[in-house]
C-alpha cells in the first residue's frame, strides 16, 4: 500500500485531512445547505400563505418584520412568532385516514 511508503508525520496528516474532509462533506455542508433552503423559503412567503409554527399550530402568514412574524390563527386573532419556527404544512399521503382496525 502506498501509505507504508510515506513517513509517520505524514501519514497522521493525511489522515487528518482525510477526517476533515469527511466532517465537512457529511456533516457541515449537508446543514449548511438546508440553512440555506430554509431561509429561502422563508423569504418567499407571502400574505395568505398557510403554515404550521413549530408547536403543530396551523396559522395564516400575514406579514414579517425582520425575524418576526405576524400569523393570524382564526379571523381576528393574531400573534406575532419567530419567523424560525414557521414551516409548511405537511401534506397528507394517500390512503391516510383512519386506521382500520381488524377484530
């Protein structure tokens, strides 16, 4: 193998930044990347957009002042969130209904 050729030192930083590498592709760069989609989509709501806060509650995107938001939970009731915990609305799969139960 060619790493039995190349001195001790050497071999410790080849490994080094072979661990870095992995690190970095497997770990950094995938939530790095998801950060980035996040933002992107929060950016692009627009008023009348149904979402879901991070507590399960479904509300209505109004508007947005920097990290906060105003959501309108039923007409009339408004509150203002972080704009972190907004996120969309899980669509239903089909066939998800009630669960049939056998006896």
């Amino acid at each position: 193998m060619i790493l039995l050729d190349i001195a001790n030192g050497w071999k410790t930083a080849i490994m080094i930044v072979a661990m870095i590498a992995v690190f970095y592709f497997f770990l950094i760069k995938p939530q790095s990347d998801r950060a980035k989609k996040e933002a992107a989509y929060r950016a692009s709501l627009k008023p009348g957009d149904r979402l879901m806060t991070a507590g399960g509650i479904h509300v209505t995107f109004v508007s947005a002042d920097g990290a906060m938001a105003t959501v309108e939970m039923a007409p009339g009731v408004r509150m203002k969130v972080q704009t972190a915990t907004l996120q969309p609305v899980p669509e239903k799969k089909a066939g998800s209904g009630k669960m049939k139960v056998e006896n």
